[in-house]
C-alpha cells in the first residue's frame, strides 16, 4: 500500500519526490475534512498529482529504453595471406656437380677376364638448365611432379692401375631428372624431398701421352633422391637451394680403336648434385586464410 511521503519515482536518472503534493491532501482527505470551502481545491489537487504521477510513469520505461547500452558488435577478422604452392611452375637452375667413376677392364682383344680394378677419379664440374613441374597443396602439404634436363661440363681422369701408362677419363656433358616431390609448407617457405629417375650421357677415353686413342660413350639411366628449400619472395616468383645424389650403377662400355674394339670396361657411377633455382608459377600465390 501507498503511504504519504513513500513515493518516489525517477525520470532520466533523476529521482523526484511527490508527497509534498499528494501526501498533505489525501491525509487530509482521510480524516474527513469537514472545510467546504477548500475541499474543492484540495480534490484539484489530488487529482492534478495523480495524474502527473500517471503520465511520468508511463513515460520512463520510454525513456530508459532509450538510453540502453549500444550492442557490442565484434570487428571482423582480417584475412592472414598465405601463399600457395599449388599450380604449373617453370624455372631455371645452375650449381655444380661431381662425379664418382670407378673403371674395371673385364675383356680386352675379344680375351674376357675377371674385373680389374684400374682405379677411380672424380669427376667434377659446372651444371645448368631449366625445370618445369606441376604441383597441387593441401593444407601444409605439397605434392609435385617435375622434369629436368642439365647440360654439365663434369671432367676427370686417372692413370690406370693395370694398363700404365694408359690415362682414363670420363666426361659427363647432360644428365636429366624425372622426380616426384613431397614437401611441407611454412606460408612462403616450402621443404621438400624427391625421388624418380635419372639419366646421364657420358665419353670415356683412354689417352697415351695426352692424345686419345680409344673411346666410348653411353646414355645411362638410374635412380635420383634429393631435398631441397624453396623461398617465395615476390609475386609467383620463388628461390631454391636443392641437394641431389644420382645412384647411376654399374655398365659395361666398349671401347674402340678406329672401329675396332680393344676392350671392355665396367665403370660405376654416382653423381652429387648442387644448385641454385628460381621457379615462375602460374597462377595466383596468395590465398585468404580466415
């Protein structure tokens, strides 16, 4: 129940009290004023109050609604740049390399024999040529297939340890790749391995006193591993630093003397590769992660 001087209500922010009005009047009213003459007044004045009280409490839930707290909204996330690996790439490289050559002389003069041993020598060099690949990203994982082809200048020779004075020499003037790839992306920096097969062409000679007398030559096929790290530094543009060993085996080459065969060695070959690359791939580099 309401009781004089109990009522107060508040409109924006500000408390405001009304029994000084409605109080005095309806105490009065109680206790049955008997005063004709100003009992007309004071009812004007109960119900000028009341109705003051009415429309000032209608009218601040309005008011305190609009004064609500704005909703907080949450700023958007900024989309991270991150490169992207996938697409045709072409390139070119050069480094060096070096060639293990193991020569064993099994026949000579149409006379087989048992391999023996005439010694080995490096031989070592300049590569340069060009890649071309394709590759496809899942999440940080990469996958690629590429070819590439080499010309090389690797050069070595060896006296021989069982035809003296005889010089042995080996020149490898090409070697190709044909790899697949796996690798794991940081954004822009991706490391790789590689694995497939590889293919040298390689001229053998023997020297007497500095001028060749017999030769022979061969393209060879075997197996290839190698790693690698490549860069993205601009725009479709990245840089590689790779590593490759070339597992060639062992072959049988004949040699000849103005069309005759002289003799047959078995030469083992391995080769260490090391370059430096620069790729262009097609298509966008730079994808939005959220």
């Amino acid at each position: 129940m309401w009781l004089p001087g109990d009522t107060t209500f508040g409109f924006n922010g500000v408390s405001r009290n009304i029994s000084w009005v409605v109080g005095p009047l309806l105490f009065r009213v109680l206790e049955g004023n008997n005063d004709k003459r100003n009992w007309g007044i004071d009812m004007k004045k109960v119900l000028l109050a009341s109705a003051a009280l009415f429309v000032v409490s209608a009218l601040a839930p309005a008011s305190a609604a609009d004064l609500a707290a704005r909703p907080y909204t949450k700023a958007p996330v900024a989309p991270i740049a991150m490169y992207n690996w996938s697409g045709f790439y072409i390139g070119l490289n050069g480094g060096g390399a070096s060639s293990r050559n193991c020569w064993d002389v099994n026949n000579i003069f149409g006379v087989p024999g048992p391999d023996t041993a005439e010694g080995c020598h490096n031989a070592t060099g300049a590569v340069a040529g060009g890649q071309v690949g394709y590759r496809w990203q899942s999440t940080n994982w990469v996958f690629g297939l590429e070819a590439q082809g080499d010309w090389a200048n690797l050069k070595g020779s060896n006296t021989s340890l069982f035809l003296a004075p005889v010089v042995n020499q080996s020149k490898i003037d090409a070697l190709g790749l044909f790899t697949g790839q796996v690798g794991y992306a940081w954004n822009n920096v991706l490391w790789y391995v590689k694995g497939g097969a590889a293919v040298t062409h390689a001229k053998y000679s023997g020297l007497l006193g500095g001028v060749e007398f017999d030769t022979a030559s061969e393209t060879r096929w075997g197996a290839a591993v190698g790693t690698g790290i490549e860069f993205g530094f601009a725009p479709n543009w990245s840089v590689a630093i790779e590593y490759d060993h070339l597992f060639m085996g062992k072959r049988n080459n004949s040699f000849t003397i103005v069309g005759v065969n002289d003799r047959i060695d078995r030469i083992k070959q391995d080769v260490d590769m090391g370059t430096v690359r620069v790729n262009y791939t097609f298509g966008g580099p730079v994808v939005a992660k959220y």
